[in-house]
C-alpha cells in the first residue's frame, strides 16, 4: 500500500493556525513530508512510519480527531482540552501522556503555558497552550539527527523537552542581571518603593517558576528509568543529561530567590539605619537647643528680683554660658558620631 499523495502546502494552512506541523517520518529517521491530519491513518499503515503532530491551543472537534486516529484516551484528551493541569506523567495502556508547565519573557513579564505531550510507539503530539515558543526548532534538530530519530518518537519527547528546558536558562540569566542592576537602588541611602516593589515581583515570578520547575525532575527521572516499552535504552543517557539541566536550572532558580530575599532584607536596612541616622542628627540639634532654650526661658517669667538683673555683666556672661553649653554639647555629640 503507498502512502497518501503528500500536500504541497503545509499541514498548517490546511487544517488552520491550530495545527503548527503534522509531518510524517520513517523508521529510518527520514522526513516523509507534511500531511494533513486525515491522512494520518493511512500513513499508520504503513508498518515503517510514525507522525509527529504540533498543535496550538487545539479545539475540541480537532482533539476528538486525533484521538480517533491515535486511540488517546478519554482523560488525557479532557487534560489536554482543559489545560490548568499540574505538570504530571501518565500511562494510558502503551501511550504516555505528559504535562509540563513552560515560560516565555513577554514584554519583560514572565508569561506561563502548559504542553501537553502524547507519546505512543508511532506518534507524537505535543499540545501547546499559553505562553510558549514553538517546537519547530527541536523538530528541526532531531531531523538533523536522523541516526537518533530512527529510535522513533521517543528521541523527539527528548527534543521537545531539551528544548522547554534550555529555554528556561535565559529567563534565570535575566533575572540575574537585572538584580546586577538593582543593587545601585539596593544599596542607596534614599528609599525608593519601586525597587522594593520589582525585588518582590522578581520573587514572586521565580517562586512560580520553581514550582514550574521543580516537578519536571521526577517526570524526567521516570523517562530514565522506566517506561522501556516507549524509551529506548539508547536515549535514557539523553533524558539523564535533560534531567542535569533541569537540576541546574531549579538550584540557579533556588539561589536567586535567597539572593532576592537577602537583597530585600538589605535594602530594607539600609533604609531603617538611614532613617536611624537622620533621627540621631535630629535628637542632637534638639538637644543643643534645649540648653539655651531652657536658661532663656527663666527670663520669661514675671519676678520682680532675680539676682543678675541690676548686674551690667549679667547679659554677657549668660550668652557666654549658653554658647559654651552649646559648643560642649555638639563637641560631644560630634565625637559620638551623632552629627
């Protein structure tokens, strides 16, 4: 039996904007070409071939269609319609269905999107929903690699997931620059609540990031280790060196965080031991008024006698008993370091 008469134009332009790329492959790792999504069946005919399906925030009709064509089951398809899911790993019969949360910088705000991975002996279909590039580079590497993508769809889960993760790299190198940059706020005497207020948001975005982050470890680690009917042995190293990245980019998104908290607390400080400063420079120049403030304030009352009244020296000798309290007391205060 032949093979379905290839279309010209891509999958996508045929079946909408929701089907990125359906592109058939021999057991070779050699491309066949695009196909449309109803020939996916009689391409599944043919013993030596498999299908790689990328979909984009697909419509129900769609799913239900290539849940026909690949036997998916009734749950995943409900998760991969749904999105919101955890990131997760679950066997379906001889079929794998996987969750993975991803990030994309959008207009300098970290963006978060799920995919949605089906993976069975003779297809792959991967389900992007919000904020998430397109796969098209990893498909591109695997079909550089045609030796590895003769090991069939598995080598392409290992693209797509290379792919998510090395992604996630940049986002960490981003937010470890712009910290670089807030520390001339950070360590400025003057209180600015923007920079308070970026530090938190930073560490707000790298919390959902961890937790983006975190749970992709056990998913990768049971790639390595179990599922042989789907993995084969020769790209488990391939999963473990996913697995490194992935430890990698979670202990860089840990430090980050403490270093933003500590940032904060320092900031923070800063502010509290200016403002502790400015209150030390206040409480001095107040107690160097209260000395003349006082004295001066005993002429203010209504006595008939007091006793340097009548004196011509009076005068003099009090301004020079005020300056002298004056001068010792910011002598003093000077020394202390409190002006």
């Amino acid at each position: 039996m032949s093979l379905p008469s290839l279309s010209t134009q891509p999958a996508a332009a045929q079946t909408g904007a929701m089907v990125v790329n359906c592109v058939a492959y021999r057991f070779d790792g050699q491309r066949i070409g695009d196909i449309s999504v109803d020939d996916i069946s009689e391409v599944l005919k043919q013993p030596d071939t498999f299908v790689w399906v990328g979909l984009h925030e697909p419509d129900e009709s769609l799913l239900h269609k290539l849940q026909e064509e690949f036997d998916l089951h009734d749950l995943a398809i409900e998760d991969a319609q749904a999105a919101h899911q955890r990131t997760k790993i679950e066997t379906y019969g001889d079929s794998l269905f996987v969750v993975v949360q991803t990030a994309q910088l959008v207009s300098g705000h970290l963006a978060f999107g799920e995919t949605h991975v089906f993976l069975g002996q003779r297809y792959l279909v991967t389900v992007r929903h919000g904020a998430s590039l397109s796969y098209a580079p990893a498909r591109r590497n695997c079909e550089h690699t045609p030796d590895l993508l003769a090991l069939g769809p598995a080598y392409g889960l290992y693209g797509v997931l290379d792919y998510i993760v090395d992604n996630l790299l940049p986002i960490v190198r981003d937010f470890r620059e712009e910290l670089q940059e807030l520390e001339k706020d950070i360590f400025s005497d003057t209180f600015r609540r923007s920079t308070i207020r970026r530090l938190y948001d930073m560490q707000r975005d790298l919390m959902t990031l961890r937790l983006a982050v975190a749970p992709m470890q056990d998913i990768i680690s049971q790639l390595v280790r179990q599922h042989p009917q789907l993995i084969p042995d020769e790209l488990r190293a391939y999963f473990r060196d996913v697995y490194d990245h992935v430890f990698r980019v979670n202990e860089s998104i840990s430090a980050m965080r403490e270093m933003l908290a500590a940032a904060i607390n320092v900031n923070l400080s800063l502010v509290t031991f200016g403002q502790n400063e400015v209150m030390k420079r206040l409480a001095g120049y107040a107690a160097m008024l209260a000395a003349p403030t006082l004295i001066t304030s005993w002429y203010g009352m209504n006595f008939a006698h007091m006793p340097e009244l009548n004196k011509p020296w009076a005068y003099p000798v009090i301004i020079g008993l005020v300056l002298s309290i004056v001068t010792t007391i910011y002598f003093i205060l000077k020394r202390n370091r409190w002006l």
